[in-house]
C-alpha cells in the first residue's frame, strides 16, 4: 500500500474522491492529516471519554484510513483507543481517550489530536463500509 502525501491528500480533496471537512491547510503534514477534536475536554487521571473529531471523512472505495495518536498527547500520558477506517467509511470518527498520567488532561474544540494517515488500495474494494457507524454525527456511543 501507498500512504498519500500532503500533495496526495490536497489533490485528492481537490477532485473529490477524499472528503475532510471543515479542511484546514495547516493540519496537513508530510504523511497525513491531523484531526482535530470536536469539543472542549478534560479527562482526570485513570479516566476515559469519548470524543469525536471536527471534520467529517470520507474516504474513496480504493483507500483506508490509520489513526495515531499525536505525540504531544502521549508524552502527556493520554493514550487512544482507535481503529481503522474502512474503504468508503463516511462521517465523524468517535475516538476514546484515557488519561493514564497524574493530572488532569484538557484540550480546547479545534485542538488536534490524533493523525489521519491515509492508505491507497491496491484496487478498490468490493465491499465498501456499510455498517451502522456510516454517516456518524459527533459521538456516538457503541451500536450493538
């Protein structure tokens, strides 16, 4: 797999086949996109919430997506749960921090915090994502 450089991702949004939205030029990096975090949060130590991030992805039938934490927040002793992004996934990622360090965690809305890197497929899929997570708005609790 081939991971999409800034110029990939800014193209790909140009014509359409990549949606992140609100886009903000300054979150694209040399291998990915960072995310930024829907709302205000504070996370006390041994604790966790979810939260969900600002921009809406869409992703193509030929890519995936991977999250990572960024690491301003993993010195700080927040640690993600996350997970891949599905070929054709549409919507606001839900994402679950714990804060495993001693003081209590804050981030501002528009803060970011995680790292979209972006995956192209060797073809596209067959069997784009479909599941009860499409088209999520802001946070959303687990779908049994």
């Amino acid at each position: 797999m081939t991971v999409l450089s800034d110029a990939d991702i800014q193209g790909r949004i140009t014509e359409g086949s990549l949606v992140l939205d609100p886009f903000e030029a300054a979150c694209l990096n040399g291998g990915g996109y960072d995310l930024r975090v829907c709302s205000d949060i504070h996370i006390p130590p041994a604790r966790s919430m979810l939260t969900a991030s600002l921009e809406r992805v869409e992703l193509g039938d030929d890519m995936v997506g991977t999250l990572h934490i960024r690491s301003s927040l993993a010195r700080a002793g927040v640690i993600a749960s996350l997970a891949v992004i599905d070929p054709g996934f549409h919507g606001q990622l839900t994402i679950m921090l714990y804060n495993s360090g001693v003081e209590d965690f804050f981030l501002k809305g528009g803060e970011r915090f995680v790292q979209l890197v972006i995956h192209l497929l060797s073809t596209k899929t067959r069997r784009p994502y479909e599941g009860r997570y499409q088209d999520s708005k802001g946070i959303v609790e687990r779908r049994p």
